[in-house]
C-alpha cells in the first residue's frame, strides 16, 4: 500500500505543477500582447493614433510608422515632433505608456509652408512682369 501511494503523491505532483505551469505561461503571454514592447510595435500605434487625430481634425491621414522615429523614456514611448515643414505641412507629436494607455496625440498644420509657396507665386509673378515691361 505504501508504494501506491507515493505513486499517486507522485502522479498528483505532477499533473498539478503542469497546471500551474500553464496558468503561469497564459498569464505571461496576456500580459505581453497589453504591452507595446519593441520601437516598430510604438512607431505602428503612434502612427494610427496620429492619423485618427489628423483625419478627425484636418481630413487627412499622412502619417505612416517610419515618418517619426519612437523611442522609450522612462516607460513612455515618444514618437514624433511639432515642426513647421512636417509632412506636406502636418506633424504629429504622441506619447503614450508602454501598456497603450495615457495617450497623448497632438497634431498640426503648418501655414509656413503654404505662405513660402504664395510668396515664391508671388515674386515669380513679379519677375515675369518686369520682363514684360
């Protein structure tokens, strides 16, 4: 009797620590898929979250991954920069946790450019109509 019992101690450890072991590997993998763990992964949201915001407010979507490069600080990814030249005009500034939460999307249109455009019309326009005279 005694060896059927150890047996069993033996076969009951068994099956109870390949539970535990698969309970711990699922909610390992739960929580990496919640996490934005590599520069590509932050560059691919930063740049849907960018777009949405840019749709939203301007009807356009310019943005793709690799217009901004992401990077990790202090367990926050930061992608993008407020400037003037942008993309035709538009540029995007996103901060967000490594969890995808605490999002925070700016975007803007920079009228520089197309003022740069007009005054470059402008002294063509000028310039032919000195040659004309």
């Amino acid at each position: 009797m005694d060896r059927y019992l150890k047996v069993f101690i033996f076969v009951l450890a068994v099956i109870t620590s390949g539970a535990f072991g698969a309970c711990v590997l699922q909610a390992n993998n739960s929580e990496s898929k919640n996490q934005i763990i590599t520069e590509k992964q932050a560059a691919v949201h930063a740049a849907k979250l960018a777009n949405e915001k840019c749709q939203k407010d301007f009807g356009i979507s310019p943005f793709t991954p690799g217009s901004y490069e992401a990077e990790l600080v202090d367990s926050k990814w930061h992608w993008g920069k407020i400037e003037p030249k942008g993309i035709n005009g538009y540029s995007a500034k996103v901060e967000f946790n490594k969890d995808g939460s605490g999002e925070n999307v700016k975007v803007a249109y920079s009228t520089d450019r197309k003022k740069l455009q007009e005054m470059r019309i402008n002294l063509n326009s000028e310039a032919d109509q000195e040659q004309i005279i």
